[in-house]
C-alpha cells in the first residue's frame, strides 16, 4: 500500500516548500500505483539510458553527496528512494523541487534495488545532453582520453584521479563504459559529475580535434622507443592529452600511431606496467601544471 502526499513536518517555516513523500508500505501495490519506482527495479543502468528521454535518458546517483554533486552540477532528478533515517539529510537538496521521494523500509528496498541502500538515498537523474569535444576541451592544458576501457570501476577511479589531480576534462571513445553507470559513479565518488567530460564521435579519427585545438597526445604505452616519464614531464608540453588504454589489450595501434609520444612508467621488479586507473594518476600528478 502507498501512502501519497504525505509532507515532511521537520522543515522550519519559510523555508521552502516540503519535500513530497510518498510511503512504501506494499512493494507488489508500489510498482503497479507508481511507474516512477521501475527506474529503480525493473530497469539497468543501460536501460535507463533509453527511457523516457531518447535524447538523454537517466542516470542512477547513490548517496547523498553524490546526488549533492549532481545538482550542483545542474542535472535534474526525477525521483529519489530513501529510508526513514535518511529523509532529514535528503531534505536540503529537494525541498523545492517537488518531485517524489519514495520512503520504504530497509528489507522493503532492498527487494526493490536488489542491494542494501546502505548510503542513505538512490536518486534518478535526468542525464544532461553530451556537449561537443571541441566545446568540453575549450581553454584545457590537461586532459584524459579514455580509449575502450570497459570496466566501470575503472572509468570512475579515472575520474577520480582527474578530478583530484587537476585534469580540466576528460574524453572517451566510442566503445569506453559509461561514466555515468551507478558503479563509476560511486567508484568516483561523484567526481563524474564535476569533471567536465564527452563521448568522442569516433576513434581514432577523433585525435584529429585534439590536434586542431592544439594538443600533444602523448600515449602511455610499453615499446621500446617510449619515452620515460619523468623525462617527459621534466620538460612537458603546453597542452597535453594523456591517452589511456584498455587493461590487458592497452592502447590500439591506431591509437599509438595517432599519438605525438610514448611514455612509459618505468617499473620494478619484474612488474611490467599498473592498473590503468593507478597509471592515470601517477601520469596526470607528474604533469600537473606547477
């Protein structure tokens, strides 16, 4: 059974309009009286890319700084999912926004997502539309290229180092995950949302716009003929483009035949090369802008 239009007592008068609650008490009368709770079961992280919207879809923000760093980012929510402990630290960042805030149970939610909602609240996002390359590399030094890496936790700790490290965006090939899949998002923590980033038309035919705009590509990669990499930050390009590759695979060979240099992170040990998301960060902090 769902108890709809309930408002939220603990907010001060004047200070805005209360959050919508609507109480999940029967998940079975849940899913058939509100549409809006299949963005949160029935419903992938894939699929939610596709519905409602063809332009932009959704997107799932879990936690409540991530969702804090969606809305700040401008991203619309649609709905979000909470328990009962959650509803005070949930109310700043919606409280005029008169959406749905679904309040169920533990056990209850858990049966819906398929997880424990351990970080406080899931919130569905309306995706924003992707700008152009040209546009997101406007005015940036430093940026990440992302070729094919698809494992999501991956693409979010990527993310993570870029933001932490100074990359003012990051861009990704066709075939790249989803950085706005649950798991990268959580992975970076949120930092996806600050980043300013964009999926490259195609690959490697896209190097071309970080060549016209000025950038020098330089590939981490193992060969011979790479350069190290502190010898490559000591004296370091205005404008640089980090190309990444997959795990295993690495960098295609259009991808390195497009690059300007090969660097290489010189290892120890009979260790041959890091995690690419470990690489990122070593690379992007040896050419940081000083």
């Amino acid at each position: 059974m769902l108890q709809i239009g309930g408002w939220y007592a603990g907010i001060p008068a004047g200070a805005g309009n209360p959050m919508r609650i609507i109480r999940i008490d029967d998940l079975d009368d849940s899913a058939t009286g509100n549409p809006g709770l299949a963005d949160y079961s029935r419903l992938t992280d894939v699929a939610l890319r596709r519905v409602t919207e063809p332009a932009g879809g959704l997107y799932i923000a879990e936690s409540t700084k991530v969702i804090t760093r969606a809305l700040a980012a401008g991203h619309r929510p649609r709905s979000v999912l909470l328990q009962e402990q959650w509803i005070a630290d949930v109310e700043p960042l919606v409280r005029d926004s008169d959406i749905p805030v679904y309040v169920g149970s533990g056990s209850l939610l858990e049966q819906l997502t398929g997880y424990n909602l351990h970080r406080g609240a899931l919130a569905s996002m309306h995706r924003p539309p992707l700008r152009t390359a040209a546009e997101v590399i406007a005015g940036a030094t430093r940026i990440v290229v992302i070729e094919d890496v698809v494992d999501h936790t991956n693409v979010g700790a990527i993310f993570r180092a870029a933001a932490g490290l100074g990359a003012d965006a990051v861009l990704i090939t066709p075939r790249c995950a989803d950085p706005l899949y649950r798991r990268s998002v959580r992975v970076s923590m949120g930092t996806v949302l600050q980043v300013p980033w964009t999926r490259l038309p195609e690959w490697p035919e896209g190097a071309d716009i970080l060549h016209d705009a000025g950038f020098h590509i330089a590939a981490l990669a193992l060969s011979d003929d790479a350069v190290d990499l502190a010898d490559f930050a000591a004296e370091p390009p205005a404008k640089i483009a980090l190309l990444l590759g997959t795990e295993g695979d690495g960098l295609s060979r259009d991808a390195i035949h497009a690059a300007d240099s090969l660097v290489t992170i010189p290892m120890l040990h009979g260790v041959d090369s890091l995690n690419v998301a470990s690489a990122s960060a070593v690379a992007l902090w040896a050419i940081r802008q000083r």
